[in-house]
C-alpha cells in the first residue's frame, strides 16, 4: 500500500527532470517554481496527521487508509491531466491531504500487532516501500516517459491505488483478535502481550490529550523529523541534477536505473539498522549514526564531484540511506516512551510538523540551484541539516526495557 504511495509522490522527480521529459516547459515552471510545485505536497500533507492517527486509535488504522487510497489514487491521476502550474500545485496539495493520514495510521496499526521487541523491524520492514518504491519505480517511470511522456507515466501510476484497494480492504485487520488467518495460540500470545506493555505505559491516571502533546521531548522530535525530511526529499527531487556525468549522456532508463540504485542500497541498510536496534533495543544512537553518515557522504559526494563522477555516486548512494534508515528506530520511541493512547496523537504532530520539511527542501534546493547555476551548495546545505538532525538525537529519550 505504502509502496504505491511513495511512487506517486516521488514519481514526479524524474517526470520534471527537463533532460526526460517536456513538463516543466508544458506547465512553465523554472527550478524554483519546479521545487515549490512538488513540494506544495507537504502543505496538504500537514492538515490530516493529528486527525489521521487520533482515528486510527480510536475507530480503525484499515478504514482510514482505504478511504486514503481512493482519494490519493483521483489526485495522483490527476497530477497528469493538468494544464498549467497553478492546476499542478493544486493537484499535488490535494495528493498531499488525501496520503496524509497514512503515515500515521499504519503506525499506529503497527504498534497494534507488533511487541516491543520487534517493533523496529515492523517499521522499517514496513517502511522499506519507500526507498524500493523509487528503486523498482523509477527505471519504470523512465522508461514510461521516454515512450509516452509524463502525462501518461503519472496517469498510468495513479490507477495503482484504486487496483491495491480490494487488496487492503480484505486483507487488513486492525487487530490480530479480528484476524481469522493465525493461530489461536499466535492470537492470544499477541493480544496478552500487547495489553501488557500498554498497561505499563499508561500512567496512573489518565492525563488529557492536550498535556501530552506538549511534552518537552515532542519539541526535540519534530525538528528532527523537520531536517530529516528537508534532506530526504530535497535530495530526492533533485537527484536527477546530479545524475551527469562528462564522459556520456545518459538515456531515460539509464537515468533511472541510476536513480534507483541508491534506494537499493538504502534498503540494504535500513534492515541491518533495524535489526540490529531492536537486538539491543537501542533506539536514539542507530538514529543519530545514521544520520552523521548521510551528511558526512553528501558533503563528500559535492567534493568528489569535481575529480570523478564514480565516486560522487558512490558517496550518493551511502547518503541517501541515512533518513530512511533512521524511520525504524526513531518511531519506535513513541510507544516506547508515552502511553499507547497519545501514541496515534503524538506521531502525528510529529510527521505533520516534520514533513514541512518536504515541502522546505525541494523549495530550497530549487531556489539555490537557480542561485548559484549547480548542486554543490544545495546539497551541501541539505548534508549540513541532517548533520544538526544527528546532534539533537542526543536529546531523545531512552526506551524502556
């Protein structure tokens, strides 16, 4: 399901790359204008994080998302059935509003069905959609634009959620008590532990929401989630830019399987990472390394740039991995250190405030490659924000064993 959500948000990226395909020039956008329309996303994406997970916890995770399938799968289609640039930004905070009680309700279904101990490999088992998605979407989108341009390639990607949605409705339960495909054993072993772990989380008497939501710890979180965001999609909207190399043009498949490549090894790393955090059940550290390697190798990648195209990628594609890999074992702090019914509440101010930063990074990125005619600085300045991401994760709490 995610997986079909990360490919009609980021498709798009390569769909607007001026060497691939006409649309900047069909909607009259420059790279300012272009950062600003994809990011415009983010702003929809704002308004339904609180309310997406406060209904998940309180109705149903499944009933939430499957009304998100519809309404995502109309304005992703629609993305390629615009005229102008005024319609496009319209079309993708529309795209935005309708994905944005995903996140939060897949969380909180997660943290129904999942212990402690194996809750960092859910979210990230979970969360490798993301980068898959643009590692298995990208030679496709490719491809799609190189034979039919990208009006049909973001139409064509816009029917997937509409063809997943029988798939999500029948096969999804809230809960493993509603689940009629494991064994009873499996059921009531899933069901007592979880209680268990929630009655330890919950204080003795039931603080209001309000007072939660204000905790001192939510204040570090959001501006992590903030520059996490600001990197992961300025980098990926503008990956394509970086993508040239002097010795040859590379074709619109080629640009893609190139594209895709860093989400593989991305991937790659987010299981290891996760893995790894729930055996020590150590959450805060595996965020802050993760993050320190993305900003250290995007610098990196700006340096070599200048001496060899090889080496730049290859620093690339150890960057991109850093605010994916960190999503395991950041959301797994949540249920571990606040009562399971603030949970939904929380992670979704959090991922509301946090995904400003994919609006601010590609709006960023745009306006200083504009500035200064390259990538160098916007992507020095997007390793340079991660950097101060890993720092503040010295501020987290520790999970409770």
């Amino acid at each position: 399901m995610y997986t079909i959500s990360y490919v009609d948000r980021t498709n798009v990226a390569l769909a607007f790359d001026p060497r691939l395909s006409t649309a900047m020039a069909d909607l009259g956008m420059d790279d300012a204008a272009k950062g600003n329309a994809i990011g415009i996303f983010f702003w929809g994406y704002l308004l339904l994080q609180i309310p997406g997970g406060y209904l998940a916890n309180r109705w149903s995770a499944r009933k939430v998302v499957s009304l998100c399938l519809i309404a995502w799968g109309l304005a992703a289609a629609g993305c390629g059935l615009v005229k102008t640039g005024s319609e496009f930004r319209i079309m993708r905070f529309f795209l935005g509003l309708a994905e944005s009680g995903v996140y939060p309700a897949t969380l909180v279904l997660l943290a129904n069905w999942f212990p402690r101990g194996e809750r960092a490999r859910a979210n990230a088992y979970w969360n490798l959609c993301q980068p898959l998605a643009v590692a298995g979407a990208a030679p496709v989108t490719g491809a799609l634009l190189g034979a039919w341009g990208w009006r049909t390639a973001l139409i064509a990607e816009g029917i997937l959620p509409f063809l997943w949605l029988p798939v999500w409705w029948f096969g999804i339960k809230d809960h493993p008590r509603d689940a009629k495909w494991i064994s009873s054993e499996e059921r009531a072993y899933l069901e007592t532990t979880l209680e268990a772990e929630a009655r330890e989380m919950e204080p003795a008497s039931q603080a209001p929401l309000w007072k939660t939501m204000t905790q001192p710890v939510l204040f570090v979180m959001a501006p992590i989630c903030f520059l996490m965001n600001f990197c992961s999609y300025g980098c990926n909207t503008f990956l394509s830019a970086a993508l040239k190399s002097p010795d040859r043009n590379f074709t619109p498949f080629e640009t893609g399987v190139l594209f895709a490549i860093p989400y593989l090894v991305t991937a790659v790393v987010m299981v290891l990472v996760s893995r790894h955090s729930d055996r020590t059940r150590e959450r805060r550290l595996h965020v802050a390394a993760v993050y320190a390697v993305t900003g250290t190798c995007l610098i990196a990648s700006v340096l070599a740039a200048r001496h060899s195209f090889w080496l730049s990628f290859l620093f690339l594609c150890l960057a991109i991995q850093g605010p994916f890999a960190g999503l395991a074992p950041f959301f797994a702090i949540f249920p571990e250190t606040m009562p399971m019914s603030a949970v939904g509440a929380a992670m979704g101010l959090v991922n509301a405030v946090g995904n400003f930063g994919g609006w601010a990074g590609p709006a960023c990125f745009g306006w200083l490659k504009q500035q200064t005619g390259g990538t160098a600085v916007p992507f020095t300045v997007m390793g340079s924000a991660i950097l101060i991401s890993a720092s503040l994760c010295f501020f987290l709490p520790r999970s409770r064993h």
